[in-house]
C-alpha cells in the first residue's frame, strides 16, 4: 500500500492513499466447510461370506430368504432366491439392508464371474422433448420385457445351485418360506 506523509501541528502522521470502503457486508463470505473424509473401500460383515443364506430387510422381496453369491463393489451383495424356489431374481441387494443366518449353501458349479456393476446397469433411453411427453402422459405405460440374456443367465446359475439345495434335505423349503415377526418375538435375542 502506498502512503504519504501528512502534518499536523507539530507532528507527522502517515496516511493511507487507499480510502476504506464505505460498504461492509453484514455476513462474512461463508468458507466451504473442509471436509475429512476420505473415499475408503467397503468391509463387509464377517458373517457375509458367499453361500450365506440372508434376510432381506427392505425393498420388493423383504422377508424373503436367499442365497449371497459374491460381493460386488461398496458393499453391494449379489444374490439370488433362487428365481425358482422363491422367485427372487439375481439382483444387486445393500449389505446394510440383511441378515445373515447361520445356513450355508455350497456353491459349487456355480459361475458368477461374469456379473458386476455393468451387467445390472440399466439402458439409457433417448431423451424425450417436452411436446412428445405431454402427449404421451396420458398413455399407459408399456412394462419392460426382462433380456432373454438375464433369463438364461438366470436358468444357468439356479440350475447348479438346485442341484446343491436339493442334496440338502429340508433346504429348498426353508428358502422357499419368508421371515416375518410375530407379536411378542425379540429379533436382539434371535438366533439367525
């Protein structure tokens, strides 16, 4: 900053030449907060391992039990009902939303390399203009036809893991039944 000197009487004052501002803001501009937090890989439970059969707890198929395949990334689980015994499809499920239960299936011969992130993304429509979605909001909506790529997906990982559910004798109607609390039930001393 540039000064000059100035007197007055007998003594000298050193002087700003740039004036202060007339205006102040009343708040101080806000600082983004500083954030600590640091993108860490997801641990699952260590009762989640592949063969588990869970609970669902939320969504479409809450309090059906099914089988944990394999982990997919940031504690998404991959499993299925199988589609056959309680109609649950191979789907990505939360690791929060479970309960793992003691009951293990055996997953040999079962191939589930191929399934990750990509193969349950879904398809990008085209965009629409706003003309053509006022006219269509009226017309009934046309359900989605499932890939035949999904349905033999499907059939193939079910077929082997039929194949260890039924060695196992009572298995495939303990999956096949739902979990459901009853008045009086204390799920914290429940053994799963």
């Amino acid at each position: 900053m540039s000064t000059k000197q100035v007197t007055y009487g007998k003594s000298t004052r050193e002087i700003s030449l740039a004036k202060a501002s007339k205006w102040y803001p009343t708040d101080p501009d806000a600082q983004p907060k500083k954030t600590r937090k640091t993108i860490r890989p997801s641990s699952l439970r260590p009762s989640l391992t592949p063969g588990t059969v869970l609970i669902i707890l939320a969504g479409r198929f809450r309090g059906k039990r099914v089988v944990y395949l394999k982990p997919l990334t940031n504690g998404v689980l991959l499993v299925t009902g199988p589609f056959k015994i309680n109609g649950v499809p191979l789907r990505r499920v939360n690791s929060r939303y479970v309960i793992a239960t003691s009951t293990k299936v055996d997953l040999a011969g079962v191939e589930v390399d191929k399934f990750d992130d990509k193969y349950f993304a879904r398809e990008k429509e085209a965009k629409k203009s706003t003309e053509e979605k006022l006219f269509t909001k009226g017309d009934k909506i046309e359900k989605k036809e499932t890939p035949q790529v999904r349905k033999d997906d499907q059939k193939a990982v079910d077929a082997a893991l039929l194949k260890n559910i039924k060695s196992t004798p009572h298995l495939a109607a303990y999956i096949a039944s739902s979990f459901s609390l009853s008045k009086g039930d204390r799920p914290h001393l429940m053994k799963f």
